[in-house]
C-alpha cells in the first residue's frame, strides 16, 4: 500500500514526475531547492486560483523564475 505521497499535496506533481524535474535541473547546474521554490510552488500557487492554467501561464512561470539567475 502506497503513501500519501508529499510531494503531490505540497506541489501538485507526483514523485516520479518531481524527480524527473530534478534530474533536468541538475544536467542543467539549477538547484532542485530552487527548482521547488521557485518554479513549483508558483505552479501549484496558480493552479489553486486559476483551474485553467494553460501552457502560455507557464511558460511565464518558469520564464520569471530563470530571469532571476541570469
């Protein structure tokens, strides 16, 4: 029997999705920590108001947070 799984309640994506996300992060030199902070809690912060959140509000999600490392 599986376990709630933390991650899903806290962000909305599930483990194997997270650690996939992980990985990318760190092929590419970006902090998972960050990863979390920045891009994933905003996520799930914007699906909970927004039902429709489509590919164009997350495209400007995940632009926000990298405009901030450059």
């Amino acid at each position: 029997m599986a376990g709630i799984d933390r991650n899903f309640i806290h962000y909305g994506i599930r483990t194997q999705d997270l650690d996939l996300i992980r990985q990318m992060a760190e092929a590419n030199e970006l902090d998972t920590e960050w990863l979390c902070d920045e891009v994933l809690k905003t996520y799930h912060e914007q699906k909970v108001t927004n039902v429709d959140l489509d590919d164009n509000a997350v495209e400007k999600i995940i632009n926000k947070a990298l405009n901030k490392i450059k």
